[in-house]
C-alpha cells in the first residue's frame, strides 16, 4: 500500500511538472486551443485563470517588465454573454478588438493626437 501511494504520488510529480513546464508565448494573443485543456471547445474561468497566471509568472521569471499587467483582461471581458464560458468566437472577437484598439491608438499617436507636453 505505501509503494502504491509513493508511485502515485511521483505520478502527480510529474505531471505537474509538465505542465508548468509548458513554455507559452510571452506576448501576442494566445490561440484557443492553448486555453482549451480539456479540448471542450468552451473556456472555463478555471483554464482561463489558470494560463493568464502561468503567462504572468512565466514573463516575471524571464525578467520582463510587468507593466500594464493590471489592464489585462479578466474572463468576464471576455465573456461576452456571460455564460461562464468563452467560446472560440468570443475569444477572436474579443482579440480582435484588442488589436484594433492598439492599432488606433498608434495611428493617433502618429497624428500628434497622444498624450504630450502640450496637454
């Protein structure tokens, strides 16, 4: 009984062990099937916290700065109809406004139209 407990519990090990051995993108969007661990088709709130903390642990271990890790956005943004679940949809959309809002907010910056001295 004690050799079984000691080879489950070496089984938990390593398998955490993988897991946080995943290495993921430190910047960009992450894909769906990367939130998707079940491969459901749906993100839960627990699988999509749990890759948002492992993406911010990874960028604090490889020494980037953690700025604008307050403006990040919480499952709730995501989920658009507020189900408990984002689905593959809700994710592109929500990705996608993200990067038009970047891309809006460069191109006023280009136009003199960003914060400066002169405001």
């Amino acid at each position: 009984m004690k050799t079984l407990k000691l080879f489950v519990t070496g089984l938990c090990l390593v398998g955490t062990t993988l897991l946080v051995a995943e290495t993921l993108p430190t910047a960009g969007p992450l894909p769906f099937n990367t939130y998707d661990k079940d491969n459901n088709q749906v993100i839960t709130k627990k699988e999509f916290d749990a890759i948002k903390a492992q993406r911010m642990t990874q960028k604090f271990q490889d020494g980037r700065l953690m700025k604008n890790a307050g403006n990040s956005p919480t499952f709730l943004d995501i989920d658009t109809n507020v189900d408990g679940m984002i689905t593959k949809e809700e994710l592109t959309n929500h990705q996608q406004k993200r990067f038009n809002q970047r891309i809006n907010q460069q191109n006023n910056m280009k136009k003199g139209m960003g914060q400066g001295r002169n405001q």
